[in-house]
C-alpha cells in the first residue's frame, strides 16, 4: 500500500472565518495505480494532493506515504521525502523560463546530488520518453502548452519518485492536446509502475483511471467505474 490516509483534516483561517478544505478523508491506493480524483474547483482536490506530498500539513488525522508518517515529520524531514519520493505536475507547468527544458529537468537530479554529466545524459533520456528530444535546448516560450507539460512530466519522473502528483496537468491545454498528454501518462504509469494520482474536473480523464474518486466540499468518495 503506497498511500493510507485516515481522517485527514484540513482547516483554513481567513481572518476570524474557519474554512474547512479537507472533512474526514480516508484514502488507501497500491502502488502502481492510476488514480484520478474527480471534482469541481474549490472542492479540496489540491488540498489533498498538497497533503499527500508533503507541501501541506493536515489539521488533523494521520497518512502514510511509501511507509512516511507525513502528520509528524519535521520541516527538513518532509523536504527530503518531497525530493527523494514525489513527482509534481501542475496546471501551469511551473518551469523556469530562463532555461532550456533539458536545464529544466536537470535541476531536480542537481539539486539530489547527481553529477552533471550523468544528470544530463538521465535528463536527455527523460526527454525522449516524453517525446521531447529533439526540442531539449529551446526554453519555454519556445514551446507549445502541451511541449511544455511534457517537459514537466519530464522532470517529475526523473527523480524515479514513489509517486506522481498531477494538480489539474490538461487544464490548460485544448482537448486533442489533453488526451495526447493523458494517453502519455498512462503509457508511462503502465512502463514505468509509477503511481500516479490526478486530481481534475476532465472526465476524459476517467477512462485511463484504475481507481476512481470523487471529491466534493472537502470529502472524498469511491466512485463506480464503468
């Protein structure tokens, strides 16, 4: 079990108003799954992705992440458990613009101690299994929506993470472009094992899901799968 999630709760304070993001959630999910949380804006998605990686701490309840007590861990604990075992994917990509999209995807593996030639050659390859060779030396302004977020899958798998996190990654994106992206990460979810969890609104998203939930108002439900 990569992920066991009990009574996870999460509170926000807004002045002297209480918002609760997350109500009660409990998640179990095996290693190697494509799960996809569905949900409109607002109803906790990110929340808990930010949870299960570590970016943010639960109010109250306990989870478990590749066998990490996240609840309990101190800062530099967590920020090594978001390097060494979580992979990010966000809706707006989050590269440096400054930088070509192999250097994008370099960072991560500099920032964990690889050398540079070795952290190039990994790079060059990530690249290529996104599709992405042949564009590694051009920066983000150079490259489309969809080029872009495959440089962002790029660098999230390149730290061979436990698991893979993706905030909304087609919401950006027209259809065609969305589902060649989605196609991409569920190729890559069944060669690699990766575990991958995708919060989104997207229900083309739902036919490549090997576990399906709903979110709504910070509560998370099974959802049937047809």
């Amino acid at each position: 079990m990569i992920i066991q999630a009990r009574g996870l709760e999460k509170i926000y304070r807004r002045g002297a108003q209480q918002v609760a993001a997350l109500r009660g959630v409990d998640l179990d999910l095996q290693a190697g799954e494509f799960a996809v949380i569905l949900g409109p804006s607002g109803g906790g998605k990110s929340t808990l992705l930010h949870v299960l990686g570590g970016i943010d701490r639960p109010s109250a309840g306990q989870v478990r992440v590749n066998g990490f007590a996240l609840e309990s861990a101190s800062e530099s604990a967590l920020t090594r458990f978001r390097r060494d075992h979580i992979g990010f994917i966000f809706q707006f990509y989050n590269l440096l613009p400054s930088l070509s999209a192999l250097d994008n995807v370099l960072l991560s593996l500099l920032a964990k101690g690889w050398g540079w030639q070795a952290a190039r050659q990994h790079g060059l390859e990530m690249l290529a299994q996104v599709g992405l060779a042949h564009r590694s030396g051009h920066r983000p302004a150079e490259l489309s929506g969809g080029e872009q977020q495959r440089v962002a899958i790029a660098r999230a798998l390149s730290v061979d993470p436990a698991l893979v996190l993706a905030d909304e990654p087609t919401g950006d994106l027209d259809s065609a472009t969305a589902n060649e992206l989605l196609e991409l990460m569920a190729d890559l979810n069944r060669s690699l094992g990766k575990t991958f969890i995708i919060a989104t609104h997207n229900q083309e998203t739902c036919r490549f899901a090997t576990s399906l939930f709903e979110m709504r108002d910070g509560r998370l439900s099974p959802k049937g799968m047809s």
